[in-house]
C-alpha cells in the first residue's frame, strides 16, 4: 500500500501502470499473472478440437488467483469482485485464427494437451507444439472491459 500511495499514479499502480511486465486487469499485481504474452496463465486451458478453439480453464485460474492473492487479502486496495468478474469476462472459447486480439502459444517441445501442427520454414518441416493462447496487444481487452459490469482505468483500454 505504500508503493501504491508513493507511485506517480497511484490509482493505476495495482494495475501495473508503471511496468508494463507487471499489466494486469485484476487490480492487483500480486496475483502473479499479468496479462503479458508469456504469463503461465495463459496456458491453463484445453484444446477443444483440432482447429485451435481455445477453452480457458477459468476455475484453474480462480484457484490460482485465490492462492496468489490470500496473503493480500486484507489490503483495502485489493476487490475480489472486480477479479471474479474479470475471470467471467475471459472468452470461453477463443481461436487466434478468427480473432486477431489473441494469438498460438508456441513450444518446441511436447506438453500435455498441446496442438500439434507441421509448418514449413526455411526449407525444412518442423513440428510445433501449440500449448495455449495469450494476447496480440492490447486490443482484447475491449472485448473484456465490454463484458463486466464497472469502468476500469482509462490506460487499461488503450494500445
């Protein structure tokens, strides 16, 4: 809370407002899991078929937020609403090739649940193992910030 009271702006700082690693829309920079391209988070989900429908698993990143957050669960700063309905306003399903905002998590190496898929490049075949989806920027949070039920900070809505 003194970080927060000393920032520059201080009724942006639980969201990460003055470093970009540490962005993230559920209010609170301890959750661990900001909304940056390689958060782990953005792995907690399934492949629903073979043409890239992503399904987040939304009680997997609830406990997580849970676990993350209990030692800060007295801090005036922290609305355990505001993170519940961020959680529900994820997509239930996403695919990067019909939405722009969101794109493949790319691995070289096999994980479980992971979309399997040869591409051709610089003359050899490779296998690639596809194991989640994360943000293209910022413009998916749009689509979030449309879904729930309050105004979040100005800069959050920007790219």
């Amino acid at each position: 809370m003194k970080r927060k009271l000393s920032s520059f702006k201080p009724e942006y700082y639980c969201f990460g407002y003055e470093n970009e690693w540490d962005f993230n829309m559920w209010g609170c920079m301890r959750a661990m899991m900001p909304f940056t391209e390689n958060s782990r988070w953005f792995t907690f989900g399934k492949f629903v078929n073979n043409d890239g429908d992503w399904q987040f698993d939304k009680e997997r990143i609830k406990h997580e937020l849970t676990k993350e957050l209990y030692g800060f669960r007295y801090c005036p700063a922290l609305d355990p609403t505001l993170i519940q309905e961020i959680v529900e306003a994820l997509p239930n399903v996403v695919n990067p090739k019909k939405n722009k905002n969101w794109k493949f998590i790319e691995s070289y190496t096999v994980e479980n649940n992971a979309l399997v898929i040869k591409i051709n490049e610089y003359g050899f075949e490779q296998t690639r193992y596809i194991t989640g989806v994360s943000p293209n920027g910022k413009a998916f949070l749009k689509d979030i910030t449309d879904n729930i039920k309050r105004k979040l900070p100005d800069f959050i809505k920007s790219d």
